[in-house]
C-alpha cells in the first residue's frame, strides 16, 4: 500500500504479533501520541498513520489568535482528516494492523473550544461531510498530563509554530481533553500519566505502557506513574 501524502508511514521487521489490529494514541499537544504511536508500531510491526500539525499552515497564526484563524485552521484539519479516515478504512480492509495519533471522535474538541457560537455551526456541517466513517479502535491510549509538563514540553521542543501556545489555552485544552474520555464510550479506553513516562528513551516505560495495552481486559483502566488504579 502506498504511503498516503499527508500522513507518515513505517514499517520494520517483526518483532511480536500485534496484540488489537488499530491502537489510537490521544492526548493535548505535548504529551507524547506520536513518539508513542512510532515505538508500539516497530514493537509489534504495524503500520503507522500519523497526523503531522506541521502540513497546517494557519497552525501558527492560530495559537497567536485563535478567535482570527480558528476556523480556517479546524477546516484545513478537517480536511486532512477525510485522507486519514480513508486511509484507516483502507488498513482495516487488508487486515494491516495500524497505530494512529488520532482518534476521528474527537475531530470537534478543538473547533468546539476555540470557534466563535456562529462559526462552531458552519464548521460542524462542513465536516460533517468530509469525514469518512470508519469504525472506532479496538483500543485508545489517552496520554494525559498537567498543563504545566506539557507547557515544559512545548517550550524544550521549541516549534516556532507552538510557542505562542499560552497556559490558558493549555489547562482550557486539558479540560476538554479529560471531560471527552470521561463519556467517551465507543472503544476501551487506557488513560496513561504521561508526565513522569518517557516511552521514546526508555524501553522499561515502553514496556510497561505495551504490557497493560496486552493484558487490558475491561472498558476503562488508569495508569498513573507506572502503577495500575
């Protein structure tokens, strides 16, 4: 299958068989979903479809502004979106195993936090009809952390286009992200403290983060710094 343009792909030799057919990696900016996402896919040789921020480019002028560039900034995502979802509905169709940073549920989180009460409407319709419907993960990985270690993170990383990100926006997004997993019921779901887990350096976290994903047996579970709620 060829590689779709807008999202990377990999692939490396088989080290385990993959324990779900389609894992989403979710959580704020910062917290980790695509380093995750890369490393449980060369565990267990799957593919990997990933939603790269960078290809948006009103992203930038969004965090300095989102009341100005919100809806141009969720309508380019959206778009992007559709390719994804196609490109999931594809996997599924071959049987290829695949690892995502993206979880299409959650596609009006940041349309809902940021756009003004007349624009929320006319995005909502519009997206409506470009995102393809595909079933829901066997599985989600909800990454979360405090809006402080992801601020951290994002100013280490320095992405020119997240700098303006603002601690508002931050603990806004958090609370968001966290009252979505609280309903949200259409998959399992494991929620992971991020904030003292390194899975792209540390192969004991990675570890621990693919043993709970292969032993998970109910709809909801909480890992917390490496111990099991």
């Amino acid at each position: 299958m060829n590689a779709p343009s807008l999202f990377a792909t990999t692939r490396t030799a088989r080290t385990a068989r993959p324990p779900l057919s389609h894992i989403a990696i979710e959580g704020p900016i910062g917290a980790g979903k695509s380093a995750l996402a890369t490393r449980l896919a060369d565990r267990w040789s799957m593919h990997t479809l990933l939603e790269s921020s960078a290809a948006n480019p009103f992203l930038e002028r969004y965090y300095r502004d989102t009341s100005r560039h919100g809806l141009a900034a969720q309508l380019h995502f959206a778009l992007r979106r559709e390719h994804m979802s196609r490109d999931i509905a594809a996997c599924r169709a071959a049987g290829t195993p695949i690892v995502t940073n993206f979880l299409a549920a959650r596609n009006d989180l940041f349309a809902r936090l940021t756009l003004a009460p007349d624009e929320l409407p006319l995005y909502e319709a519009l997206a409506e009809r470009l995102v393809a419907r595909v079933p829901p993960p066997d599985l989600v990985v909800y990454l979360q952390a405090s809006p402080e270690a992801l601020y951290a993170r994002i100013q280490k990383r320095a992405n020119p286009a997240e700098l303006p990100i603002s601690d508002t926006f931050l603990r806004a997004l958090c609370d968001s992200y966290n009252e979505f997993f609280y309903h949200y019921d259409h998959a399992p779901v494991l929620t992971v403290g991020a904030e003292n887990l390194n899975p792209l350096d540390s192969d004991a976290d990675l570890a621990l983060i693919a043993e709970r994903i292969e032993t998970m047996r109910g709809r909801k579970e909480s890992n917390v710094q490496g111990t099991l709620l």
